[in-house]
C-alpha cells in the first residue's frame, strides 16, 4: 500500500509538474506573440517610413530636374542676350542698300545662321506688328493715334523681342496705337 501512496504521490508530482511546464509554455507562448505583435508595429512603422521618404525622394528628383530646366533657360537666355545686338545689327546691314550683291548675300547668310542656332535653342521671336500690346511681351516707346488701328493694336516695331518658351528674354520695343 506504501507503494500504491507512493506512486500517487509520484504521478501528482509528475501533473504538477507537466502543468508548470504548460504554464510556462503558455507564459513562452505569450510572451512570442507580443514580441510578434511589436515587430509588426515596428515593422510597420518603418514600411511607412520608408514610403515617405521613396515620396521625398522622388518629390526631390523632380523639383531638381524643374530646377535644371529652368536654370538652362536662363543661363541661355543670358547668352542669347548678349548676341541679340549682333543679330540687329545684321538685320540692319541685310536691309540697306548696297550695290554688291554677294557681300549682301554673305550677310543675309551669316545672319540666317545666327536665327537657325538661335531656333534650335528654343528661341524665338515675339510677333508685335498688327498684335494687340501685352506688357508682359511688349515695350511701348510710343503712342500714336490711327483711326485704321485698333485700341492697342501695335503699329511699328523698334526693336525685335525673343523669349525661351514663356520666359521673355528681351521685350519688343514698339508703337502702340490709340
């Protein structure tokens, strides 16, 4: 009977003991779950902070690429605008009289080239004659009256304007009439 007590005894010991381990288990179980549920935070909260600095990141690419566009223009428009009395002088030289043919055509030439190189920057010429005058294209020198003219409309051009895409480089000097 000793026996028998002693191994109830056992066999209790032995249940305490498996469900110590249960309990543990659980507590390991547990405690696995909650550093999973962390990670998962931690986890996303470095996905979104990796989205938003990809979007910074291409946010910058692009104001950088806007930015070399832009200061493309400029420093070509800076240069176009030394040349651009260069060019009025040819235009004036093409417009005078002369009694030799070729040296005209020379000119005539030299100056086409200037305007081909000019294009091919994307410069152009800003129209003016018969146009309604736009402040923002057009410089008046004066004003004249001409009932064949419309309110505004420009008469003459001085001076010819050139812009790069939107960005005037040299206003147009002209007569507006009425």
């Amino acid at each position: 009977m000793a026996e028998g007590k002693h191994s109830i005894e056992k066999n209790k010991k032995e249940e305490i003991q498996e469900q110590k381990t249960d309990t543990s288990q659980c507590d390991e179980i547990m405690e696995v779950k909650k550093e999973n549920e962390t990670l998962k935070i931690k986890l996303d909260e470095t996905e979104d902070r990796l989205k938003r600095i990809a979007a910074e990141f291409d946010n910058y690419k692009k104001r950088n690429e806007k930015e070399k566009i832009s200061l493309y223009s400029s420093i070509i428009g800076d240069i176009v605008l030394c040349f651009l009395p260069v060019v009025d002088n040819l235009e004036k030289a093409v417009e005078s009289e002369t009694e030799n043919e070729s040296y005209k055509q020379g000119v005539e030439l030299v100056l086409k080239q200037f305007k081909d190189v000019l294009a091919s920057k994307g410069v152009t010429e800003i129209e003016s004659v018969g146009k309604t005058f736009d402040p923002e294209l057009h410089e008046a020198v004066s004003a004249v009256t001409d009932e064949n003219l419309g309110e505004k409309e420009i008469k003459e051009e001085y001076r010819k304007g050139y812009k790069i895409g939107d960005k005037v480089i040299r206003h147009s000097m002209v007569v507006v009439a009425n």
